[in-house]
C-alpha cells in the first residue's frame, strides 16, 4: 500500500450561521443517515455541490433506529468529566485497538457535536435546570450519554435532514433517492473520480464523476441471517470497494448487543437505556434470582461493556446451563424501577416490548439474548477519514475508526456525525487531485463496450447464494470462535464464489465484475460481491489469532501484545492479503482542533 501525502489542516468546527460558499466542486456522498447527511452538510458549507445517493430517504436510514444516546463529556453532574476521560473510556472499552489521536479528537469534538444539534432544532430529554440530561451508559464511569427519551436517532436524524433539505431546496444538493452505489471509478493512478450507480433495482448503471466520495452507506448487516439493523442495510457498498481492492480493518470486531431478542425478519433491540437507567440482569438459581453481572463485576454490574455482558450471557446459558427454561435467554428487569422513569425515559422499550412480545415490563421481565448489532470493523480509514484510494473518503459504520475491539454505547451516533463532518471537510478543502472526467470517460466507454457486447459480466448464481453464506457466517462468526471452524466456513465460500463464476478483473482502475449486458444478473452479482466480502470477514477472524474484545478465540483465548494492531485486509484478484498496522497514533491525519497535538505529514499502510 502506497503513502497517502498530508497537505492541509481541515478545520471541522460547525458553521454557526448556516452560511454557504459558492465554489462548486462535486462531491458525492453515498448513504443519507447521520453520517452521510453530516458530510454533506459539511462538504456544501465549506462551497461544494453535493449529491447524496442513498437507497432510502433519511426519515428510513438506519440512523433513526437508536434508541440509547449521543455520549459528550459535557460535566453538568458534578463528576468532574471531561473529554479525557470520555477518552480514556473509550479506548478502554475498544481493548486499545482503536486510533488513540483520533478517539481523542472524536472525545473533544464532542460537546460541540451537542451544541450544533441543539441549534438544528433536536430536542434532548432536559435535566431540573434546563440542560441537555445526561445519564449512565455501558463502559463509562461518568454520565455522559445525552438522550432524547429512549428515541434519539429520530431526533438526531430530524435535525440534520431539516438542513440538508434546506440546501437541497437552495440547489446545493441534490439527492437521488433509491440508488444503488456499484462500483467506485478509478483512474491509472488509482485515483477516486467518482462512481458508478444505478436508479432503483432495475436501473442501467450510470457513471457520475465527482472530485471526491463519501461512502457512509452503513452495515454489512445481509451477512447474517438476523441483525438489529435495519434491512435495508446490506453493506453492497462497501463489498463492492472490497472487491476492487480498498482496504479494510478489523472485519472480524462484530459486536453482539446483550439485550435483544427474536422476531420474523430480525432482532429486536432492548436498548441499552434499560441497564443505564438501573435495570438488571439475572436467572434464577436455587430457587433464587442470581444476578450475575453484579456477583462477576460488583464495580459496574450490568453496566459493564457490551462485549463482556454478552459474553457472560452467553456462559450462564452454555457453560452454566442457566438460560431460562434450558435456553438461551436471562431475564431483563426493570419491572422495579419507578412509572416516571419507565413511561418517559423507557417509553419505546415499553411499547416495543407490549407490540412485538405481549410482556408489560413493568409486571414481569423481559428474556433477552445477544444478537448482532454494531460492526466495529470496515472500510479501513484515517483521522481525516480518507481511505487508502485518493479522494475517497467513509464515515459511519462502514468504516473502521473509533471503536477498536468494542464500542461503547452512545459512540455510534457520535461517531457517525462527528466523522462525517470531518470527511466532508476534508473532502471538500482537499479531494480533487487527478482527473475524474477523464476516469468517467474511461468508465462510461467500457460500460458501453459491454452492453452492446451480448456477453453476460457474470453468470447467474443459485437463488440459495444468500441463505448459503448467512449458514456459513452464523455459523462460524459467533460470539465464540474456533479456528478449525473458520477455516471450514471460508472454504465454504470460496466454493460459492466460484460456482457464481465471478471473475475479479475488470474496470475502473481496480477488479471488479461488469455491473451491465444484456445477460446481466443483477441479483447474482451483488450476492457474489457480498459473498467476496464475507470471505474478508472469516479470514479475517483466522488471521487474528488472539482473544480481544468482540473477538473470541477458544483456541487462542489469551490476548497477545502483537495483536494491539489494526487487522488490515485487501483483495487482489482472488486472493485476501492481510497486513498487521500498528495502532500507535503516528498514522493518525492532520491535526484536528481540540486534538492538542500536531501530527505526523505522512499516513502509510505498513
């Protein structure tokens, strides 16, 4: 991998007044929730044009889903906090995996995250004073997650699309809404100039130059079987940059949420805002409720990171044989706590639960089991959030920064809209090198080539291809891993891939099977992409031959020094290569305000 040169210091401080500058570069942004939106408003302040692609309008991303809160150091409790601290958590919790310079500035840019959300209009749930009301969430020793009731990704989400219509309505955005990102457009220097997409499911690939993109399509969430997100969120995206040889990290940090549980289609979450409030886990034992999170760790009890909560309810049910009724579920209970707090502060888990599960959780609890939730790993990026392709940038959960080994709750949001404001700007001051219409001119020729060429780009694949690998990833991707296991389920799909007949040459500047002709199967070429990305994650799991955080080895179950190191993987041809990155802080980008240090004028992929 090549050395990505530094040559600016974005300033990623919220423009207070809404104003707009008139330089119109274009920069496209892929993905409409809270990460893309914060890049696009970012990117239109600092005087570009923007065009948002996304399959689903920003009132359906993903993003309104959250349900818990925004973390920010804001000390108004009296506890003596501060973005050191929120830090220091942070890094913590993530196992020391993630960048340290980069949780620092996301800590710092915090309260200022808040302050420019309160100024869009989001209406945080507000203490006895009058200020934004902050509250206990897993893995911090302070109160530091500001919420919105138990529904703050549909505040948080309101108070960026209100803005981001606004700047469409005044022409600097424009927005094509049901469109699917196929394939990123290179030039010979493997320079981003833009991409390649199409309208709606039966829509002819168009070519779309651009200075810079922005992928913030979220989660890989088709792998499985069953997530809490949303499913819409399929990760083809970023498959598809996969396959053309972007790098990625950590593919195998997947966080599995304690507190979910089964319904048609998928997992339902109990948001963590049950636990913060006082609610507690337990099982029955002699004929007693045994409270095991608060018997294993007496100083947090219930409020202990996601990964080691799951993890304990995975051993009470497997290892004890205590899950409720000989299964795989332990009771929630938040039965005791007061109306006030249930009726206002649980409200969504209350109607959620009497809606999907028939249980009033204030008569009896609620049986929960871990289920998958959060990617930690993904499009692996910098501090100013450029990947290792020039001019292209991610942000949001389908990019690998912030979180390490395990994320904290109430980061995601934050980390969403803080990087997507520093991808935007970035992208925006910086982005441009190369010639994107020249690369779009080179893609819109083969495009042609191909379609009038009679030749299939890729052979049709078995309608079972999706429920193939979601078995193989349920299978062997589980809380607890085994390398005997893995290797079997990578053989699996690399057989998968190879019936699909996928060849992995191609156009734009990197591999890539043709996304057109007339003997195009459009569902057949996406399944074989996704299929490519899942290999990337089980390898990745097999590569890793340690224990950290969400990434549990039977066979290797000790954490190793040499292993606090980003897990970098990319595809050439057919082939994974993978390279172990050093996490020290020295790759971070440009300094960032509030980041306190100046760093380094050159990132390498070593």
């Amino acid at each position: 991998m090549t050395a990505i040169k530094r040559n600016g210091k974005p300033d990623v401080k919220n423009n207070v007044n809404g104003s707009v500058n008139t330089n119109k570069k274009e920069i496209i942004v892929v993905g409409s929730g809270l990460a893309g939106m914060s890049a696009a408003i970012a990117a239109v302040e600092e005087g570009c044009h923007v065009t948002l692609l996304s399959r689903t309008l920003p009132e359906r991303a993903q993003s309104v889903m959250a349900a818990g809160g925004i973390n920010a150091a804001m000390d108004t409790k009296g506890q003596d906090d501060g973005p050191d601290q929120h830090a220091a958590d942070t890094l913590a919790a993530g196992q020391y995996l993630a960048d340290p310079q980069a949780v620092a500035d996301l800590a710092a840019g915090a309260p200022d995250i808040i302050r420019w959300m309160e100024r869009l209009g989001v209406l945080f749930s507000r203490d006895a004073q009058g200020r934004v009301d902050l509250r206990y969430f897993g893995g911090q020793k302070k109160m530091r997650t500001a919420y919105a009731r138990s529904g703050i990704g549909r505040q948080l989400v309101t108070g960026l699309s209100q803005r981001l219509h606004q700047l469409e309505a005044a022409g600097c955005v424009t927005f094509i809404p049901d469109a699917d990102f196929l394939a990123g457009v290179f030039d010979d220097g493997g320079r981003c100039g833009g991409c390649v997409f199409r309208r709606g499911p039966w829509g002819a690939p168009e070519v779309l130059p651009a200075q810079g993109v922005i992928l913030a399509a979220g989660a890989p969430g088709q792998l499985f079987p069953k997530t809490t997100g949303a499913v819409t969120s399929s990760g083809q995206a970023a498959a598809a940059l996969f396959r053309q040889g972007v790098a990625m990290a950590n593919l195998e940090m997947i966080q599995y949420h304690p507190t979910t549980v089964d319904i048609p289609a998928k997992r339902l979450l109990i948001s963590e805002s049950a636990r913060g409030e006082g609610g507690r886990l337990w099982v029955p034992r002699n004929g007693e409720p045994w409270y095991f999170m608060e018997d294993w760790y007496p100083e947090r009890g219930n409020l202990m990171p996601r990964d080691v909560v799951s993890q304990s309810i995975w051993k009470v049910c497997h290892q004890y044989g205590l899950g409720l009724d000989g299964g795989e579920q332990v009771n929630l209970d938040v039965s005791f706590l007061p109306d006030a707090i249930l009726e206002d502060n649980l409200a969504e888990i209350l109607d959620l639960s009497r809606t999907y599960l028939n249980i009033d959780p204030k008569t009896r609890p609620i049986p929960v089991y871990p289920g998958i939730h959060y990617f930690m790993g993904g499009i692996w990026v910098d501090a100013c959030h450029r990947t290792d392709r020039e001019n292209l940038y991610a942000a949001g959960e389908c990019a690998c920064q912030y979180h390490g080994a395990n994320r904290l709750g109430g980061n995601s949001t934050l980390g969403a809209i803080y990087g997507g404001r520093v991808a935007g700007t970035h992208a925006a001051r910086y982005a441009g090198s190369g010639d994107p219409a020249a690369a779009a001119q080179a893609a819109a020729r083969w495009l042609k080539k191909e379609a009038t060429s009679g030749r299939p780009a890729a052979a049709p694949g078995a309608p079972d291809t999706r429920a193939r690998v979601h078995a193989v990833m349920d299978r062997v991707m589980g809380i607890y891993r085994e390398g005997p296991e893995l290797e079997q389920g990578l053989a699996e799909l690399m057989k998968l891939t190879e019936r699909l007949g996928q060849p992995l040459d191609g156009p734009f500047g990197g591999p890539i099977s043709g996304p057109t002709g007339p003997g195009w199967d459009a569902r057949s070429w996406e399944d074989g992409t996704m299929a490519l990305l899942a290999q990337g994650f089980v390898a990745s799991a097999l590569n890793r031959q340690e224990s950290r955080g969400a990434h549990q080895r039977r066979d290797y179950p000790d954490k190793d020094p040499q292993w606090q190191a980003a897990n970098v993987v990319r595809c050439n041809g057919r082939d994974l290569l993978f390279e172990r990155m050093p996490v020290d802080g020295k790759r971070a980008g440009v300094e960032i305000p509030g980041s306190g240090a100046a760093l380094k004028e050159e990132v390498k992929v070593q």
